[in-house]
C-alpha cells in the first residue's frame, strides 16, 4: 500500500482533538455515528491537556504546596530544607498529563472513532485532504466539526527560540528555575504564571500594556489579588510596552516604554503571552466559502454552524472567550446537530477562572455594565475575614460581590478574590442561568463551616438582612 492513497468515509469528522474536538467526537459517536478525528499533534487532548490549563494548574498546585510549607511555624508544624526538585516537578506534572490522555485514547477505542495524525484542509465541502503518517490522504464526510483551537500572537522585534524567549507552549517545560524572569502580558496566563515562578524562588517582572492587570474581570477582585501576588517576589509594570528583545549570551535583554520612559531590563528567561488568535489560517477555509471575521474567528449561529449547513465551528477557532468549558459545552451542541438533533447554544454566562494566589472568579455583569444596560442595581461585598473557613485557610483577604435588579432582585453578577472561589462560582453560574434571585440564595442551606458560605452571605448582605456584617438596625 502507498503511504497516502487511502480515501475514507464517514458520518462525522472532527478536526483537532482538545478540549471540543475529543468531546465532540464522543457525543456524535453517543449516536452511533462513524466518527473520524484528525489531530496534528502526535498527543490527543489539545494545547488545553498537554501545554495549558492541566499542566499549568498542576504547576500552580505543587508551588502552592512549597510556598504553604514555609509558612507553617505559627501552626505549630515545622517544616525544614524543603527544596524544590525541579525534574520530579516536571515528572509530577507530566504523569497527570500522560493519565489524561490515554484516558481519552482509551473513550475514543471504546467508542469505535479512528484518530489520524495529520494536517488537514478542505478540498471541497465534502472533502477533507489529510497531510501526515496515515495511508489516509482523503476523508468523505457528510459533517464536519472544526476544532483546531488557537495559537500564541507573538510580537514584533521578538525572535522566539523556545528555550531563553518563549510562549505560553513552552513555559513548563521546566528545565530550570529562573533566577530573573520577564513576563511580557499581564492578563490570565501572565499573572499565573507570574505567581508560580515568584513562589519558586524568581524574581518576576510583568510588563502589562494598559494601566491595570487582567483588565476584563472586575476590577475590584483583581486589585486584592495583584497586591497579594506582589508577595511574592512579582513586580507588575503598568503602561509598559515591549520594544525589543534580544539574546545577548545567557542574557534575554528587553527594551521597553514604561509611561512613555524608555526603559532596559535584563532575564534569564522572557515569557510572552500577550494573547492567542484562532488556528484557522491553514485550513483552505476560503476554497469552500467557509466565512472569518476580520481577526480569522470562524463565524456560527447559536447551533454552532458556520454558512455551510454541514459544516460546525467550535472553541478558540469562534468568537468569544478562548475558555476549555466552553469549547466542550460549544462540541455537545455542535455534535448533536450534525447528529440530526435540534440543540441551541442558549447559556447566558460563561465563567473565567484565574488560578492565582488568590483565586480570582467572575460570572455574569460587573456594576458598570449592568448600570450601562440600564438596571438600578444592588452591589454588595461580603468580606472573607468574616468567614471561619477562609480564616482557617488564612486568606482572608478576598470577598464575595453580588450585583442584583434592584426592583426584582434578580442576581446580574457575581465576583470572587479568595481560596478555593474555582470551585463555588459554579454555584452563582447555576443562580443566574436559573433567574435565580437574592433570597432564592439566600435560602439554600449552605453547609458550615465552609468558603461557599460567601455567596449565601453576601446574598443576605444585598437584602440587609445579614447577621454576620453589622448594619444599622431599622426603626419604623
């Protein structure tokens, strides 16, 4: 057989395997769909799996646990010459990622659908050429599900070589710890990663172009939380701008504009992470009419369609937020379509996580922009340092804001800085795709003594009704 002769059928081919491709392709195999994926990468699980949200997460976990080590005297524990393996870090962290991943080879093999590595592009609406290690050169389908994710934008005058001048691809790699690392963007990955570095013993300088870090989540939580990781050996620079950088011996040197100063800083090490863009430049989209908008995001309906009725868009690759959850509730949608289903993308929030010391998390309206829809609004802050279970954690620095209509007291927003606020802001995205309002919260039994009790605390806040934050009482 000639390598590259095989043309292939089937129901439903998926391009790209991560965090919508992989459950795409399961739920159009649900129905017993012939389903085909094609991933470039010799690793299933996309950049989320193997180069972003587990690997950097479990990253984060391992230097928490050194930087909590240190810290433990006043409870009574000491730990002494607690050192920082690096290689079994990186082993650690990897052993999760391989688990992972053969966990969705082993879902792929149970449900029948055939992974080829390999390039692919349209060479008709029907038509898929494929380009790698497979006989396979030509898929036949009769859908298809684009889930090829995004890519790193890099900068002018930067020349990347993946070792001393890197992205956010090759940031865990983990060679070696830094003694001086420079962080050229102050949004999500930038802080993270910021954060972990610090607490591993570098001396961090982010340089964030606009005048406050992670500009898109309300202010208020990312103020508590840039001032707690600059305790960590981490310096943001605000209205800074990135010129240059070069490598000059084992030096990165940058030049940058900081509040229009020219300014120079040497590293051992320069991270660029000033954002992703979609990965939908090679695909031979215009050959079938597939349409982009301006910045190359894949245009779709709320059924995950592009203007091919056949033919669905998903993740990175659409507009909106580059987030791994909704690139997997967009691949449930998708699936079900091509699968004869009549499935809508109706959510009305989408969460964002920040997994920094603290945790930082944000679902639905901010104050300005429910005021800016024209609702008089109720905003509230419960404090963690009234809460036993934060004071436990001793991270007491943090609240819970509640934003409401003040005529139905319909809950718009809400905003956390604090431990463990990752796993409660599930709870909020629940309240406010349900319409839930303050005293629908306000009402659940929260257990005790736990970190959720914040949202039903600050819910009684908003009402006036809390027993835990003093406030006048009322007299008729």
């Amino acid at each position: 057989m000639v390598v590259g002769s095989l043309t292939v059928e089937c129901d439903v081919v998926v391009i790209g395997s991560g965090p919508g491709g992989y459950i795409a392709a399961i739920r159009a195999a649900q129905f017993g769909k012939d389903v085909i994926v094609i991933e470039k990468e010799k690793k299933v699980g996309g950049v989320c799996l193997n180069k972003g949200c587990i690997p950097t997460k479990a990253i984060i976990t391992s230097s928490n646990y050194y930087n909590i080590l240190s810290q433990l005297e006043h409870m009574g524990i000491s730990a002494k010459d607690v050192n920082v393996d690096i290689d079994k870090m990186r082993e650690w962290k990897d052993n999760i990622v391989s688990k992972l991943e053969l966990g969705i080879r082993g879902l792929f093999k149970k449900y029948g659908i055939e992974l080829i590595q390999g390039n692919a592009s349209f060479k008709t609406k029907h038509e898929l050429n494929v380009f790698g290690q497979s006989d396979v050169n030509t898929i036949k389908f009769k859908n298809a599900i684009i889930a090829t994710g995004s890519l790193p934008i890099k900068i002018p005058n930067v020349e990347f070589d993946n070792n001393k001048i890197i992205t956010s691809d090759e940031v865990f790699k983990l060679e070696n710890i830094p003694k001086k690392i420079v962080i050229i963007g102050g949004g999500y990955i930038g802080t993270e990663m910021g954060t972990v570095y610090g607490k591993l013993g570098s001396e961090v300088h982010i340089l964030e172009g606009g005048s406050r870090l992670i500009s898109i989540l309300d202010s208020e939580i990312v103020e508590v939380m840039a001032k707690e990781i600059s305790k960590f050996n981490v310096t943001s620079h605000f209205n800074s701008l990135a010129k240059s950088a070069k490598i000059q011996g084992d030096k990165v040197v940058i030049e940058y504009s900081e509040h229009g100063s020219d300014q120079t800083i040497e590293c051992d090490k320069l991270l660029v992470v000033v954002g992703r863009k979609p990965n939908s430049g090679d695909l031979n989209l215009d050959k079938v009419g597939i349409e982009l908008t301006p910045k190359g995001f894949i245009n779709v309906d709320t059924q995950m369609r592009t203007n091919l009725e056949h033919i669905y868009a998903i993740g990175d690759v659409v507009p909106g937020p580059m987030l791994a959850h909704k690139a997997t509730r967009e691949a449930k949608i998708a699936a079900e379509n091509a699968c004869g289903e009549n499935s809508f993308m109706t959510n009305k929030v989408i969460p964002s996580v920040v997994y920094n010391d603290p945790e930082i998390a944000s679902v639905g309206l901010t104050k300005d922009e429910a005021e800016d829809k024209g609702y008089e609004v109720i905003c509230e802050k419960f404090p963690y340092s009234a809460l036993g279970r934060a004071q436990m954690f001793e991270k007491t620095s943090g609240f819970v804001k509640i934003i409401a209509d003040k005529k139905t007291k319909l809950i718009l927003g809400v905003h956390m800085v604090g431990p463990h606020v990752s796993e409660n802001i599930a709870e909020a995205t629940l309240a406010i795709e349900m319409s839930a309002t303050l005293d629908d919260v306000a009402n659940i039994i929260h257990p005790h003594p736990t970190v959720s009790e914040g949202i039903g605390e600050a819910s009684e806040l908003a009402l006036g009704k809390s027993v835990n934050i003093y406030r006048e009482p009322k007299h008729d």
